[in-house]
C-alpha cells in the first residue's frame, strides 16, 4: 500500500507533543519494509486560501510553520487523490483537525482533511464523503469547515465501552452510502496512550470496516494521521489500522 510521507515531517516545528522528536520515525520505522512510501509537495496557497482565511493563513506564517502545515495539507491531498482508487495513508504533520477557516488550536494550523477534500470536490472526482475521525479529541475544525457542506457526513465516536464505540463505528459506516470514505486517524485513545480506551486490534477492525465500506459504495478510501503520542505504540497502531485498508 502507499504511505506518503516526507523525511520534513520529522522535523521539531514547536515545543508541543505533536512534533516531539522521534515520533513520525517511530511510525516510519514500523511501515519500512511494509508499505511503498511516495512523497509529497506543499498544498499551493489557492488550496489553502480556499478553506482558511487570509488572516489565518499570514498567523501560520508569522508563527515560522507555513512550510510545514503546507506540506502536511499537500500530504493530505495526494492521500485523497490515490484513495480515489487504491487505499492509501498519509505519515504527516501537523496535524489538522482542530484547525477551522480562521483559527486553529490543539497542535494543528491548516486543516489538512477539509483542504483534500474540498479540492477533490472542486475538481469533481467526489461527490458524497463520509469521514471517520477516531482521534481521542472532537474534530472541531472538520465539523466547523465541513459540517455544513451538504456532501459531507462526520462521524466522532464518543463512548467510554470500547466494544460501543466500535458498535457505532460499524453501524455509521454500514449504512452510508459516500464514493469517499475518509478518516482522520488519530491514535490517542488507545489502552497505551492519553485515552486508555482502544487496543491495537481495534485499529486493523476500523481499517477493514472502511476498505469494506468503500468497495461496496464502489468508492475510495484514505487516511490522514492525527494524534498518537506514545511512541512505543504508534507505530503498531498505524501499521494495524493500514493492514485492516489492505484486506481484500
């Protein structure tokens, strides 16, 4: 399966666990070998400006990370495009999904889920979308920019009963009918990280109920990474969730 990523995404942009040293490589170190790694290039400034403000937008640049949240943005995009046909995940950083159209909080500056599918929207390779964001924390920002779109639907499971929470994982994804099956892929609720609630398992079923989900919609399917911040778990925790997109 493709992974992008970008050596630069292992770079100490700031003081926050989000780009704590050693956590891309620890997932890179867990996929090498395993999947097919393509990079990417930055998201041009039309794709970003086409979700966030220009104020915005001049605030990631006045805090010295616009480099960085751009090329995490056009990591998100070339997911989206290879999931058009083929499952595919993005290794990137910053994440995204607490970024809305002018603001942007919880280790996030551009919100890279919104950025990819408004521009496959734009292009008109999507037509309905279904998002899966398992992060331990709401996605605010994916809801603020997206939630209102008519294309989208968005799906935060929130129970404290591991087998509920995957229940309802299930039973959303088996009743919509999206060509685009996306997941903000955040793995900060596992037994071994902040949330203490999935186990590694749980990952590789969410994976293989949103490949089964998109062939049978005859759609695609990608995944963007969120948050995860236990180093010695994260990299099995991806790799789990990307086997579970590879089941035929």
């Amino acid at each position: 399966m493709k992974v992008v990523y970008h050596e630069d995404y292992n770079e100490v942009y700031s003081n926050d666990p989000a780009s704590a040293p050693g956590r891309i490589h620890a997932v890179e170190r867990a996929l090498r070998g395993k999947v097919t790694f393509v990079e990417p290039v930055a998201a041009s400034r039309e794709d970003i400006l086409h979700v966030h403000t220009p104020d915005h937008v001049r605030s990631v640049e006045r805090e010295g990370v616009y480099d960085i949240a751009a090329l995490a943005a056009g990591g998100s995009i070339m997911a989206a495009h290879i999931g058009l046909t083929e499952p595919c995940f993005a290794l990137i950083r910053p994440p995204g999904h607490h970024a809305s159209a002018g603001s942007a909080w919880g280790f996030c500056y551009f919100n890279n889920m919104s950025i990819a599918l408004e521009k496959l929207k734009r292009e008109g390779k999507i037509k309905k979308v279904f998002i899966l964001d398992f992060d331990l924390h709401y996605g605010d920002g994916n809801v603020n920019i997206l939630g209102n779109k008519g294309y989208v639907t968005i799906l935060n499971p929130a129970s404290a009963d591991r087998n509920e929470y995957l229940r309802n994982v299930q039973n959303d994804l088996r009743t919509t009918d999206a060509d685009m099956i996306a997941v903000s892929a955040g793995f900060d609720h596992h037994e071994a990280d902040w949330g203490g609630l999935l186990k590694t398992e749980d990952y590789h079923y969410m994976g293989r109920l949103v490949r089964e989900t998109a062939r049978r919609n005859n759609g695609g399917c990608f995944g963007i990474l969120e948050g995860g911040y236990n180093h010695d778990v994260l990299g099995k925790n991806v790799l789990a969730f990307i086997e579970g997109l590879e089941e035929k």
